[in-house]
C-alpha cells in the first residue's frame, strides 16, 4: 500500500515555479546560420568517408527544395508580389513562376 502526499506535503513553491516553459525567441537570420552550419558540418562527416551518409544528404537537399517552395508559396499568398520575390531569390519573374505556380499575368 502507498501513502498518498497531502497537499501540505508538496514542497515546490509555485510563485517561484512558472508553470510552463518560456520559449526563447530567436531571430530567423539567426537560425538559418545555425542551420547552414549543421549542413556544412554533415558534409564534411560524409566528405571524411561517410559515403553511405551521401543518400542523406541528398534528401536534405529535396527537403530544402520543398521547403523553399513552401516559403515562396506562403509569402505571394501573404500578398508579397512575384517582383518582391524574385530580387531575393535571383531570379526572374518569370522562371520563378514556372518554379514555385502562380499566375502568370
């Protein structure tokens, strides 16, 4: 049989305790700094004779592809134009309409 702890028995003070974890903001060049870190890091793990780690590499580069298609989507569909777009991703308006959709008017 177990005893049970009465309520008088819990030592944690909650007004020193939150009651949920805080999330710390972090900036979006931030993170893609991390993240291009981590690939460069993986690339030099398969380049120092990982070859069977070259298939995962490769499917990063298909989920970045997809990622970047995601992106493109989501910000001509937040109203930023096709012009806006392109003078970040270097590309003419065209080529990225063939690329990522769009109207092509």
């Amino acid at each position: 049989m177990t005893a049970r702890l009465s309520r008088t028995q819990i030592t944690v003070k909650r007004g020193l305790t939150p009651n949920r974890r805080t999330r710390r903001h972090v900036e979006n060049d931030s993170y893609a700094a991390f993240i291009a870190r981590a690939v460069r890091a993986h690339g030099r793990r398969i380049a120092a004779g990982d070859i069977d780690g070259l298939d995962q590499l490769l499917t990063l580069r298909c989920q970045l592809d997809n990622t970047l298609a995601d992106a493109v989507t989501g910000l001509h569909g937040f109203g930023y134009s096709w012009a806006e777009i392109t003078a970040r991703t270097g590309t003419t308006r065209q080529a990225a309409q063939q690329r990522w959709g769009g109207d092509p008017s």
